[in-house]
C-alpha cells in the first residue's frame, strides 16, 4: 500500500473488502476459508488504514485462530 497513490490503495482496499466472506474468511478460488489468505486479508486492511477492531476485521481475526492461527 505504501508505494500506492491514495486512489489505487483504496480501490485495492475496497476488492480486498468486497472478496471477505461474511464469515469473515478470504477463500481460495472454489475452496473454503483460507488462513494464509485472511491473515493477509486482515493485515492488508490494517495497512490501508482500517481499525483492527472494526467488525469485519474482528471477524477475521477469529476465523485466523479458528484455523489455527495466532
């Protein structure tokens, strides 16, 4: 996000939002919940600026330790 123009990191944001499940899990492509893939959803949107105790974020966080995550 750093080396983005606040345009691009926001629409990036905006994708990385809208592709959560309301489980709070990013999926693989045809597959379930993915830990490496909601921890790297959750990081990228503590990046881009959002609360990590926002909702959707919250809800991240637990599928991570749901899955086996710290």
């Amino acid at each position: 996000f750093h080396d983005l123009d606040a345009d691009e990191a926001e629409g990036l944001a905006r994708w990385i939002r809208a592709s959560q499940q309301p489980s709070g899990a990013w999926h693989l492509p045809g597959g379930g919940p993915d830990l490496s893939l909601t921890a790297f959803g959750w990081w990228a949107l503590v990046e881009a600026g959002d609360d990590p105790a926002a909702e959707h974020l919250v809800r991240a966080r637990r599928v991570v330790h749901e899955l086996g995550g710290r």
